[in-house]
C-alpha cells in the first residue's frame, strides 16, 4: 500500500494550477455517448476515477486518442451494447462510482444500458432514486437484481415529461438531461442543480446540437432532437482543489497564488474562506494569499458562533466543508460546521484530535471547532485516508503539523488530486511517497 510521509511545519511558496475539474469530467466524459461524431475535450483531470472511466469508453467501443497530457478525442461510433453483461464490466462499473453517468446518454442514443451498483467514497448513503425517478418520467422501465446489485434499463422509445426532482442532484439532473436531449418531445426539469459544472454541460450539449434552456437556474427546458454532432470543450479548473489550495495556504501560513481559477465560477467559495479570516486577494483571474501567521473567524451580527453549512449551488459546496474544518483548528475563535448531505463525512476528526484539534462532534452531521490560533501546534501522527476530501484535509493538517506524519491508502486522495505530492513538492513541501500499511 502506498502512503505518504510528511514532515510538516514548513511555510511554502509558489504558484499553482488547479486540474481540471473532476466533477465535470465524470458528466462531460459520458456525453460522448451521444453522438457517434469526433469530440475533443481538454483540462482533463488525470486522476485516477476519470481514468478509469474513460478505461470504460474504451471497454464499450469508444475510440480514445490523447492528444497531450491533458486533451483526448472521443468517437463513440462503434458500441458495443453487449458489454454490459460481460463479468468485467460488472467489475469495472462497480468500482466507480461516476460510471452511473453512462446510462442516460445509451438511454437515449440506444434505448437500453445497465449498471452495476456504483462504489465510491465511503461518506454516507447516496442514493440512486433521482437518477432512475427521472428515467422512469421519461419513459424508462428498470429492474434492480438486489442478489448481484446489478440495474437493467430499457428506454427504446423515451419521451419529454414533467419532472420535480425531490432532491437537486448534480449528478441526477446531469443525467437525466443526456437522456432527455434524444427524447421525442419536450421535458422540464424543475429543483434541477445548476451547478457551473451542469451548466457547462449545458452548454457543450447546445453547441453539439441540444435545444436546452433555462441553464445557470432550476428549470431546465430541454427539446428533443434527432441527433447530436461532435464539438470541443475545456473543463473549468477544479473548485474544490482551489478551495483546498486556499485552505493549505492559511494552515500553512504560506504565500501561494493559485492561476487561472475562473473566479466568476466559483461562487460563495471565496466568501466562506474570508469569514474564516482568511485574506485573498483576485488579480485578474488569479487568487493570491499573503501569508498570514493568524486568521480570525467571524461571528454573526449578534455574536453568536458563525455556522458553515453545505447547501446546493449557489449554496457552499460540501465537498470543502472537511477543509474548512481542517483550517479552523488553528483560526482564532469558533465554528460548528454542519454537513447536512452525509452523514459519515464528519468521522476523520478523531484523526485530527489524535494530532491535538479542539473539536466535538456532536452528531454525525455536525462539529463544534475551538480553534488554536497557532498557540498550541498540531503534531504529526500516523493516519488513515477514509475518502478524498478528508485525506486533502489530513494531508493540509499534516503539513501545518510538528513533526512526522503518515498517511496510509493515499489511493483515496489520488481519486480526486492530480500528482499532488509533486505539485506540493514544487511549492517547497517536504513529502514524499513511501510502502507500508498501518497497524491497525
């Protein structure tokens, strides 16, 4: 097992660039589906969950070419429909969880898909229902086998509906969007997620032929088509690396300019960091952090104890809501971090107790941070990564530490971070990748 080993304490310095953004990628990946023309996409991501699914394209039929480090052309002319019963694909498919993208664009381009049950982060329940809720409006029929965890699909005849999402699901409205493109007739989506990620899927589906309107709100119009044709599109940087970055700079007390961040995209991200005490500054389409040796949290106008809560977009993602916490534990003053989506996202702060953070759990969904204020350093320890966003949280904590520290199952954080200890090698951290497994 691959783990890495920190010596944290030391301030960096430098310049970064964000990846590509992950979250787009798992949706704009699976849009190649729907047409049997040439796309080029480019700012992909080279992480581990995005590999693998475009290892699945390629599985289906899909012919893959990389162009560079970071720019491939798709053309899914030739799909091969009777992969999906194949035991490798059960294996593949079960082992991502993106891989549930998929199934609305061969919904509406070949009228059948079926899907393994999706793995992923370990963080809570995360349920399918908006996904196949939304194929059935449209005219899908399913059946999920509970002994082998595995979903068939039919959809040989999709039409437009009406559909209110009982949750706005990123991933749900995305998908039921692909499958709506083709369909005969006119859907609505209302309580749609309007996430910048959704909406430049949007958008990269209008310019390949789509009839979608409404995009950036929640009621989405969508008008079927015949057909799509190829195009290209580059991904927006990734926000949550650049939220990580910001988190990392204040932990570390470190001057780091992150590049070409597309600011106007990241929404209330900046704002909560700020409240956090945090200085930065936008220069052009950068954002520079001096380095600061404290940071003070807010309150609220009466004085009470500032809540950060995750919310759908234009709310705080909750993807940085295991960063912010990280950051408060060395904040001057207090904050209860509330995640209200998952309820297991919270469980990595034994580890950053163990490191000497002041925080209470009080139930799975919420945290209460007495913040150090530098006085009293973490120290380093051995860990354990239990999902991507908390092993960002606990590679940030062991940077700011005193001393040595481990991570074990660095595979997890690799799901989500290009080539992190390089890059945070370049910025003068001392990290390196090492063999061993915990002892527990």
């Amino acid at each position: 097992m691959n783990a890495f080993e920190i010596y944290g304490g030391k301030k960096l310095k430098g310049e970064i660039v964000p990846q590509g953004a992950k979250n787009e990628a798992l949706q704009i990946l699976s849009a190649v589906l729907l047409t049997s023309e040439k796309m080029t996409i480019s700012n992909i991501p080279d992480i581990k969950d995005v590999n693998k699914l475009i290892e699945l394209l390629v599985e289906l039929g899909v012919n893959v070419a990389r162009l560079n480090k970071d720019t491939y052309t798709f053309q899914a002319k030739d799909i091969n429909i009777d992969y999906f019963q194949s035991a490798e694909f059960k294996t593949k498919g079960g082992g991502l969880r993106g891989s549930i993208m998929i199934v609305g664009p061969l919904l509406a381009r070949f009228g059948k898909a079926a899907i393994p049950k999706p793995g992923g982060d370990k963080i809570g329940r995360r349920r399918l229902d908006t996904h196949f809720i939304g194929f059935e409006k449209l005219g899908a029929k399913f059946n999920y086998d509970a002994d082998n965890h595995f979903f068939q699909v039919d959809a040989t005849n999709l039409k437009g509906s009406y559909i209110l999402l009982d949750e706005a699901s990123v991933t749900g409205t995305a998908n039921i969007v692909m499958a709506a493109v083709l369909a005969k007739g006119t859907t609505t989506i209302y309580n749609a997620a309007c996430e910048p990620y959704l909406q430049q899927l949007c958008k990269m589906l209008n310019r390949m032929g789509a009839n979608i309107s409404g995009i950036g709100s929640n009621l989405l119009t969508i008008e079927g088509v015949d057909s799509l044709s190829g195009t290209t599109h580059r991904m927006l940087p990734d926000m949550i690396e650049i939220g990580s970055f910001i988190g990392l700079a204040a932990m570390t007390g470190s001057e780091i300019t992150i590049k070409d961040v597309h600011f106007e995209e990241l929404g209330i991200i900046p704002t909560v960091f700020s409240r956090l005490g945090i200085k930065l500054e936008r220069r052009g389409d950068d954002i520079y952090i001096p380095a600061q040796d404290s940071y003070e949290i807010e309150t609220f106008i009466d004085g009470s104890i500032l809540t950060i809560s995750d919310a759908p977009w234009p709310g705080f993602t909750p993807d940085l809501l295991s960063i912010v916490l990280v950051v408060a534990t060395q904040a001057k003053g207090n904050v209860l971090i509330h995640q209200k989506m998952f309820e297991s996202r919270l469980f990595f702060v034994d580890k950053l107790i163990d490191m000497g953070a002041q925080i209470i759990l009080c139930d799975p969904h919420r945290a209460t941070v007495i913040g150090l204020n530098n006085a009293f350093k973490l120290k380093g320890i051995e860990m354990t990564s239990p999902d991507i966003r908390a092993g960002v949280s606990l590679l940030i904590a062991a940077l700011s530490a005193q001393g040595r520290s481990v991570i074990y199952n660095i595979e997890q954080i690799e799901r989500g971070y290009q080539h992190i200890d390089e890059r945070l090698l370049a910025l003068g951290a001392q990290i390196r990748r090492i063999e061993g497994k915990p002892l527990h």
